[in-house]
C-alpha cells in the first residue's frame, strides 16, 4: 500500500500525521466537495492542493502562497519529499 503523504512548507510530515489529515481531508471533501481553502483554514494554512508526486498522492500545504482554484492534481515525478539541492561547485 501506498503511504499517504502530506508536505508542509515543503515538508513531509509524519505517516501518522499524515493520515489524519488525509482522513480530515476526505471527510471535509465529502461534506464541502471542492473546498480546498475552507480546509486549509480549518487546518490554520494559507492555501492546500492535492498532487501526485511519483504516482502517489501528496498534500501540499502552505502557510504563506494563496490558495488556487481546485483542479486535476498536478503529476509530479519522484516521491513526495522535496528534491535535494545539487552542488553548484565549479568543475575541473
């Protein structure tokens, strides 16, 4: 099974964690369908969208960038946890 991941600021939270927000998020969706920013504001973020990162789905939560309108995940390529910064020393 896929675990059910959640990015915070870029982020990832814990497995628990994150599975009690996708359970809120399901819930909140089923009650407000479409309502991502009613949800983020009850979780105390900025703005919330679903993605899929690597063929898993991801929620991407922010604190600071506004909420966009609801839309078709993006797909992503790789897991859910943010990309490591390459080196940019200088080559020989």
């Amino acid at each position: 099974m896929t675990a059910l991941q959640v990015l915070v600021q870029g982020v990832a939270l814990s497995d628990e964690e994150a599975r009690a927000i996708w359970r809120r998020f399901s819930a909140w969706m089923d009650a407000n369908a479409g309502d991502l920013a009613g949800f983020a504001r009850s979780e105390g973020f900025a703005s919330l969208h679903p993605e899929m990162h690597g063929g898993s789905p991801v929620l991407v939560a922010s604190r600071t960038a506004s909420q966009r309108p609801y839309a078709v995940a993006p797909k992503k390529p790789g897991g859910a946890g943010p990309s490591t910064p390459r080196s940019r020393g200088k080559r020989a």
